[in-house]
C-alpha cells in the first residue's frame, strides 16, 4: 500500500529533558495540525528532528519507539550540526536573504558544507523509509536540497516541496555563492510550491536567469524532466479557532483581563521574536500614535506577545534588547499609576490565552516587514465571533494578497502605520462587520484542509499527466 512521507526540520512533536525524564508535547504549529489528517493515517510518517540532542543509543532508542507510536521518525541532529545547518546556513544565510534582509546574511563555507550533510542525512532517513510507490512532501528553507537527493535516489517517486517562506527576487538569490545548487535542489520535485503568485513569478525568473531554464504554463523543462510550480495559499484550522474562542476557559480568562484592564481598550500583535516581524517599527508607530493623537493616552493599550525564537542567533539576541528597550522608555514616558501603555509579554502562551486575547483587541497588528503567509492574521479572524475588530495587515505578508479587507499598509511608512491604528480605533461598527464578515468566509473556506488536499490532489496529478506523456 504506498504510503505518504511528509519530511521537515523539526517534527510535529517537541521531545524535552526534564528531571522527570523525556517529555513528548504535540506542537500546537499550523502545518502540525493540518498534516495531522495525512501523517496520522495508515502507515504514513512525518521525519523530522525532534528537538533535542540525545545523550546515549538507549535514549535513541526510547526516543524512536515512542515517536514511532505516534507515526514519526526521528533525525537526529549534534550541536555542531544544529550550529552550522540551522542557525548557520538556514537562519543566517537562507532566512536574511529570502525575507530581503541580504545585509544580515552571513556567507560561511563551513555552514554550507554543514547544510548539505544534513540534507544528505535527512535524504538517508528518508530512503530508509520510503518504499517505490510512495510519495514524499519535503517541507521549506532549511531542505532545498533534498529533493534532488531524493530524485537521484529514487527517479520514479513522486516528490512534492512547499516552501513557507516568501521567494525574493532573483536580484537577491544571485548573491548567493550557492544559488545554483540551491535551485537546482528543489528542482528535483515533481510539483513546488509557494503562498502567493509573486514568490512564484520571483523563483520562475530565478531559474531563468540563473539556469536558463525555460519555464511556461506553471511548468520548468529541465533537460530530464518537467516540474510543475503553483501557488497553495497555506489556511488554518478554522475551526478550531472558533471553537476555542467559543469555550468557556476562554471566557474565563477574557473576564479576568477586563477586569485587569478596567476596559481598556486593547491594540494587539502577536509573533515569533524575528527581525522580519516589524516589532520594533510597530513600537515606533505606537509611540508617535501616542504623540499625534494624545486622545488614546489613557484609552489604548498596546497588547505584545513576542514568543521566543532562535535565540542562539546574534541578530535575534541584539533585537530582543532593541524591543526591551524601547518598551522600556515608551511606558516610562507615558504610564500612569492606573494605565499600562505597552503589556509586553515574552513567552508563548496556551491557546485559551490566546484566543481571549484575539477576541478582546479591537484592532490586531499584523505588520511584518516580510512574511510568507502569516497565519496569525487568519487566527485572529476565525476568533472574532462577533465580527467585530479590524485588522492591520503589511503589504509584504503574503496574507495580503487574500485578505483584501483588512486595512493594507507599508510597514516603514510609520505614519501610514499611525493613521491606521486611528482609523481603526473609530471604524463604525457596520464597517468593521462587512470587512471581518468577508475576511471569515474566506479564512473559513481556504483551510489548512483545504491546502493540504490542494496540494496532494496535484501531485498526484502532475505523476499521472507526466506517466501518461512518457507512454505516449
Ligand atoms: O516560517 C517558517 C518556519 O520554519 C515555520 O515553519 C516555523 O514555524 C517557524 O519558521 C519557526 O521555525 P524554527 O523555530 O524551527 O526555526
């Protein structure tokens, strides 16, 4: 019976030390959930790091069975490797340069040289796994490689890459010392693909220019084969928004934090901790709101949940003091002994939290200097179960290019940014319905459900269009 593989950095699953010995917790991620419904059937796998550095073979050993219960195979990553592919190659080199921040990208021989082990191991753990007929979904930045590993392997598979994040220009994929390989790598999929048309029309000019591939209908002729590219806007599971936002613990914790705020009224951002997220541009744009319309002094509260990430990385560690001090010298100048100007929260936070969160802000702020998808902008949608609340979206997430009745801004156009967070804050209650009712069909319709059998329901065609021209 062939099986389905789905193979990305870090497992569904987050296995821990602790005094009491391992922990395995479900991640509560967005591609975790959506996958659920393939990884979890049958005989299928999801391969993946697990999260920790392991000790000794018995505790690989327990790691793998317990994973395996569950329909997941681990790859075990060392320290160095975890320095040199991860934080290294993918979040030093890759990550900068795909999101248009090529001045922090560091170009490191070693971290290359690392990147490709690891896809190799990663490329060993698969094929030890994968039989003939199955098919395999390779997952985002940290494994451009492996699909031409796979494909060398295996040239029959059926081999499918998503990629999370935005694709840039070629302008910038050509700084790369190892552009070539990197394009050529994915190329070894039978079908790739990206959030909006843009990160696609971006990587289709990549490979012209770059290969001189030529590429026409959504399709790359290689000198071998053909591979087919295509647009999959990544949803959420809507649902289980809604329902949380409906449950009671939710509306424990939203009548706790009224109580809290005294009804203040709530502005709200939520993010990883990433120099692509706009944080401190969005602390800028609060403070000159705060300056420009001295009316929401006492009114408006600034919620800010940063949740940590990545935090072995130098730009992420000089950012973290960035944000802690302007937090710090916006509250002192405009706090009063009863109002909070900015609630700074880092950590992350149970769902429950969360979604009382999303339900009492009036206005979320979603405002990414670049951002594949987001998918905090859709969560805060499918929790407004009474349409009411507006959403401020940057123009380079790739949210935007569906969610056109958010309010659209450019994130470095602080003063856009301030007119914005005021126009939000007196939106009449019809207007802030039709853009959120709208918004919720949409959020609703095009889920992580939906994406996933999108995405799998064209695989599996491009194999049959491709075996049918091959018999022809
Ligand atoms: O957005 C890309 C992504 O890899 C997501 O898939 C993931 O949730 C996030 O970045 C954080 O990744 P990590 O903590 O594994 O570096």
């Amino acid at each position: 019976m062939p099986r389905t593989l789905i193979v990305s950095n870090r497992l569904p699953t987050k296995v821990q030390r602790t005094d009491d010995g391992l922990t395995f917790q479900p991640s509560e991620g967005g591609l975790a959930t959506g996958l659920g419904s393939i990884y979890r059937q049958g005989d299928n796998l999801w391969i993946g790091w697990p999260g920790l550095f392991v000790h000794d073979e018995p505790e690989e050993e327990h790691i793998r069975t317990q994973l395996k219960a569950d329909n997941m195979a681990p790859v075990f990553l060392t320290e160095n490797e975890i320095r040199d592919y991860y934080e290294g190659f993918s979040n030093s080199t890759l990550w900068p340069t795909f999101h248009y921040f090529s001045e922090l990208a560091t170009y490191e021989q070693s971290h290359w040289e690392a990147y490709v082990a690891v896809n190799e191991k990663f490329c060993a753990a698969v094929l030890a796994q994968a039989g003939p007929e199955d098919t395999i979904w390779v997952h985002d930045y940290q494994l451009l490689l492996l699909p031409e590993m796979l494909r060398k392997a295996r040239p029959e598979a059926a081999i499918g890459f998503f990629l999370h994040i935005p694709f840039p220009s070629q302008e910038l994929i050509r700084v790369l010392p190892w552009r070539n390989e990197l394009l050529r790598g994915m190329l070894g999929a039978d079908l790739i693909g990206f959030h909006t048309f843009g990160y696609l029309r971006h990587f289709l000019s990549a490979v012209s220019h770059l290969l001189g591939l030529s590429a026409q209908n959504g399709q790359i002729d290689t000198p071998t084969r053909s591979v087919r590219v295509d647009a999959f806007p990544m949803g959420i599971d809507y649902e289980r928004y809604a329902q949380a936002a409906a449950s009671a613990a939710t509306r424990a914790h939203m009548d706790e934090y009224k109580e809290a705020l005294r009804d203040t009224r709530i502005i709200l951002s939520i993010d990883r901790l990433d120099y692509t997220k706009g944080i401190a541009q969005r602390l800028r744009a609060f403070d000159s709101l705060l300056q420009r319309y001295p009316e929401w002094r006492g009114q408006v509260s600034l919620v800010m949940l940063v949740v940590p990430s990545r935090d072995q990385v130098a730009q992420y560690a000089t950012l973290k003091e960035e944000i802690d001090n302007l937090v710090g010298r916006i509250n002192s100048q405009y706090r009063t002994i009863g109002w909070n100007p900015i609630l700074y929260f880092y950590r992350s936070l149970p769902l429950e939290e969360l979604a009382a969160l999303y339900r009492l802000a009036e206005v979320a702020l979603v405002t990414p200097m670049r951002d594949g998808m987001n998918l905090v902008a859709k969560e805060f949608i499918a929790s407004k179960l009474d349409q009411r609340g507006v959403l401020i979206l940057s123009e380079r997430a790739g949210a935007a290019r569906e969610l056109s009745d958010a309010l659209l801004i450019n994130p470095t156009d602080i003063n856009q940014l301030v007119e914005a967070m005021h126009e939000a804050l007196v939106m009449p209650e019809d207007e802030q319905i039709a853009r959120m009712t709208a918004m919720q069909a949409l959020v609703k319709r095009y889920n992580v459900f939906s994406w996933t059998k999108l995405f799998m329901n064209q695989l599996a065609y491009t194999k049959i269009k491709q075996h049918t021209l091959a018999t022809e």
